[in-house]
C-alpha cells in the first residue's frame, strides 16, 4: 500500500514507522527539512521537503497513485486543506485528518457537515483521545497504563511490581496453576527499559513493569493478586484546564456516582472557559505547583490528582508536590518518553503519553481487514491487536498450541459471542471468534499474516 504522510514529527513519525516497518510504500512530506532528514536517515521511507497541501508537493510525493493520505501536521487548517487537495485534485482513497480545534471538531460532526465538502474520512481529535485515556487511568489508579478491548468486556493493565507483590519470582505457569480461575495472562514484561514478550518459564521480579490482559470482571483480583488494590474515586484535582482538563472534568461530572472535582488552570482566561463550561465543578486561578493553592484544593485529601499542562516539567513537578502532601494517586502527561522512567523514583503512580494515544487511535483506523482496536504500548515497542477471525485465516479451526506464532507473539484474551474465554494451548480458534494478540512491533507483520488481515485497508 502506499501512503503519504503529511508532517515528520512525533505523530508522523512514529507512524511512519509502523508501516514502513510492515513493507508499505510511505512518502513522508515535512516543511521542515532536517524532521525529513531525521525519517529518511532512520526509516525506510521516501522525504518530501515542502508545504504538505500544495498540489505540487503532493505531485512530488507521489499522490497520483496513493492509496492514503494521512495529515498530521501541527496545523488544523494544514490538514484540512491537504485532505481537501487530495480528495479534489489526485482522488485519493482514504484521507485521515488529525485536528485540535474544538471549533472544526464541532462544525465537522454537525449535522450540517457534508463530506462532500470537507471530505475527511477520520477524523483524529488528539485531545479528545487523551481526554478518555485519562478517564481510563483514572478508572484504573493502580495501574500506570490501561486500555478496554473486546467491546468492554477485557482490559489490559500496566502494573508496577515492588517488593510487596505476593507473587514475585513465581514462574508465570505456577500463576495459571494458583489461580486456575482467574481469566487473565501476563502478556508483556518490562526489565532494564526492556520490553518482551514471556515465556510460562519466566518470573516477575521487584522493579519489572508488566502488561496483564485480564476480563474486566476479573480486574481487582487481578491487581490484587500482584499487590494493588483498586480505590473509589470521591475526589479528583485537575492542574491544567486547556482542552484536555475540561473534557476530563465534564465527563467526571455526568457520572452517577458524583466525583467531586476541582481544576486549577494558571491562565485566567483558560480558568474562566473552564468555569463557564463546566457545572459543578470549582475551579481555581493559580499556579498548579503553589503549595498553598494545591492545600486550598483539597490536594491531601484526593484520590487523584491528574497533571495536563502543556509543559512535562511542571506536570512532574505538581505531581511530585501533589503526591508528598498527601494525593493518593497522581497522574501526569508526559510527551517526552525520555523522562518515562524518572517517574517510578518520584513515585509517580500513571503517566499517558500523548503521542502513544494519538498513534493508537490513527492505526485503529488504518488496519487492515477485520481489526477492530490497536494499541500501542510504550515507545512503539509492541502492540495489543483485537480482530476477528477470518473464515480463510490460517489460525482458524486450529488449537492456539499448534499455531506458530513468533517468539514475541502472546494471546491474551478470546471472545467467543459475547463470552470472554481465557485463552490455554488446547482451545480452537473458530471463524467468527474475536481475538486479542499482543505483538512486539518486528513481529506485527507476521500477526497480520495469521490473521489474514493484509487483503484490505479499507
């Protein structure tokens, strides 16, 4: 497939990676010519130095035959008109547009929106992905990293291992022995800054990060099991109250269970959209990392405090302050994948990375056949795959022992109906089962394979 993709940086390049790496025709279009000279240097893929919605930049990068275009500079108007010029001037196929503005996003998913005249076929909202991936940590504060699979019905938990863990260095097939209940699998370790894929032989130790798909029903015994324990939300202190904080702060209003919450927002300007915006929540004009205002908050007495400011140091900085004065859990966004893993010494508990949302979110949209979630985990390094069985798929009508899937290649869950099934070498995949398969990133064209899922992007 050839695909253009419109802006090199961190979104486009990670994107550019993924399907670089799965032998597809990429084209990378970036005004900026040292991000193109980054790409070309260390993808496999074409550069085109120059203003991704000029028709002859697009000429240039090879629009006539393409098969997508994927716009993800750092400008709205950018993204749309190339999307515009791809549609109307070189009748390209699929057009996928990542936009910010809450103005666009609402005009577009109005129902005054024709696609005739803007056509866009996916829109990629990035705020609104963080927004709901900061709800799901929230859900979650145990873990540092969580995402639904399988229709709600099966999570996949990021868990930090210490020393009170009850099951450290326990081999991963005595775990499926002690619990023989339990419907989850540890589908993914991280030693050393390292991620792979284990082996039944295999331990956890104190330190390691791993990845547990586990039934959602089955979700605090899970984290009970590796030493966390799941706490109501009551109370919940927002710093930052941009886009992202209030989309968080308005769907914690609406629920049932009335979280209370408060947002703290430096600008006075950004604080008072959030006030007219938002009911019942409080919010407050100041500095997130003020001693006194973070007190004035309640910040001692919450069970989360979540840090979405646009500047990773002060999100570490209010999260460390907001943690010694008592929080229960912090959250904090995190852009930089370099200081990852400063976060366990300042006992950060969660972390949501922007571009791992945004990416996640685009290749959900760009799979191949019958995939129905992608998810990116860590810096590119592996990612959970949901799809359901194809009829000519190599793996359907076998038991998962007699498949040959890669060494980094581990399932974590089955849904047979609407029945979540763990998975052991003895059960057959059936035409129709929805499977979930976790993947290091070299071995995902394989996965695709099995699946028989490369017939068609579209």
């Amino acid at each position: 497939m050839k695909v253009i993709i419109c802006g090199a940086g961190q979104v486009g390049w990670q994107i550019a990676k993924h399907l670089s790496g799965e032998r597809n025709d990429v084209t990378v279009v970036d005004n900026n010519a040292d991000l193109i000279r980054r790409a070309t240097d260390t993808l496999d893929v074409s550069g085109i130095h120059g203003h991704a919605s000029y028709p002859d930049v697009l000429e240039r990068a090879g629009a006539r035959d393409a098969d997508m275009i994927i716009a993800a500079t750092h400008s709205d108007e950018v993204n749309m008109v190339t999307c515009q010029v791809a549609h109307s001037v070189f009748s390209i196929r699929r057009k996928i547009a990542r936009l910010r503005a809450k103005s666009y996003l609402d005009a577009i998913y109005s129902d005054l929106y024709r696609r005739d005249h803007m056509p866009i076929d996916v829109v990629i909202s990035p705020e609104s992905e963080v927004a709901e991936a900061a709800l799901q940590r929230i859900a979650a504060p145990a873990t540092f990293d969580t995402e639904s699979f399988l229709d709600g019905r099966a999570q996949l938990l990021g868990i930090q291992i210490d020393e009170s863990c009850p099951v450290i260095n326990t081999p991963l097939r005595q775990l499926t022995d002690l619990f023989s209940t339990l419907r989850a699998i540890v589908v993914g370790i991280r030693r050393g800054g390292q991620l792979f894929a284990p082996a039944a032989g295999d331990q956890i130790f104190a330190g390691d990060e791993i990845y547990v798909f586990t039934v959602t029903e089955d979700m605090a015994r899970t984290l009970e099991i590796f030493g966390k324990t799941q706490t109501k939300m009551e109370r919940v202190v927002i710093i930052g109250g941009g886009n992202v904080g209030r989309a968080v702060a308005r769907a914690l209003e609406s629920r049932t269970d009335r979280v209370r919450v408060k947002v703290i927002e430096r600008t006075r300007a950004i604080a008072e959209r959030a006030a007219d915006a938002l009911d019942r929540t409080i919010v407050l004009n100041g500095d997130g990392l003020d001693a006194d205002l973070l007190e004035e908050a309640g910040v001692a007495k919450a069970d989360a405090v979540l840090v979405v400011t646009d500047d990773d140091k002060t999100n570490l900085l209010a999260s460390v302050r907001a943690k010694g004065m008592g929080a229960k859990t912090a959250i904090c966004l995190m852009n930089d994948p370099t200081l990852v893993p400063l976060l366990a010494d300042l006992e950060i508990d969660a972390y949501i990375n922007p571009r791992a949302v945004t990416v996640s979110s685009i290749l959900r949209h760009i799979r191949h056949g019958r995939v129905r979630n992608v998810y990116s985990i860590g810096d590119a390094e592996a990612e959970l795959i949901e799809a359901q069985v194809l009829g000519t798929s190599p793996i359907a009508g076998q038991r998962i022992r007699d498949i040959e899937f890669p060494e980094g290649v581990l399932v974590g869950g089955v849904m047979k109906g609407d029945r979540v099934v763990k998975p052991d070498g003895a059960l057959r995949i059936d035409e129709g089962d929805v499977i979930a398969i976790f993947a290091m990133a070299a071995d995902v064209p394989e996965v695709e394979r099995l699946l028989q899922v490369s017939i068609d992007y579209f």
